[in-house]
C-alpha cells in the first residue's frame, strides 16, 4: 500500500482540522513530519525541515481530496445562515435559561 500527499498545511489549525475530518469519514492518514515539525516551530529558511504533509493510501486519495477541497471552499448546498437563524429561534428555551446570572 502506497501513501500519496494530499496535503501540505498552511497551520497548525489546518492540520488538526483535516485531519479530524479524515478520521470521521474513515480515510486511513498519515502525518508525515508529525513529530518533526514541532522541533523547529516557525519560519526557517528550509522549510521541508519543518514542513508536514497529510498523506492516505493511493485507494482512499479521490475520497480525501474531495473532502479537502470541501473543507476549503464550502460549497454552495450548505443551509444559509438566515435558515439557521430561523431554524435556532424555532426551538424553545432550556427551561434552566432563567437562571443564568
């Protein structure tokens, strides 16, 4: 079983996020530098001696890079803001939301 790179992070928040959202969709990932990048945190002039990339299995790449590509441009089917609005403010209170001083 090959590993192809399906991902090289901008952040540490990038990383983390993707690789939540790898696991919870069940795409098997590696993080290539894990431990590495921590040794050298910030900018360097070399920077594959901090970079990380997110790699899975040559099978599940097309499942993972259309989830990245989602996870980073949201698409346009996702509920507007104004429905979720709508939406919260259909449902009653906790009946304990008095009491919060």
């Amino acid at each position: 079983m090959s590993l192809v790179t399906v991902l090289t992070p901008e952040s540490e928040a990038e990383l983390l996020s993707v690789v939540a959202m790898l696991e919870a969709h069940n795409v098997r990932c590696f993080v290539h530098s894990a431990g590495l990048g921590s040794l050298y945190p910030g900018p360097l002039p070399m920077q594959y001696a901090n970079a990380r990339a997110i790699m899975v299995p040559e099978d599940q790449e097309a499942e993972a890079r259309a989830l990245i590509a989602d996870f980073r441009n949201p698409s346009s089917n996702a509920v507007p803001e104004d429905e979720l609005t709508k939406l919260a403010l259909s449902y009653p209170p906790p009946d304990d939301a008095g009491d919060l001083k």
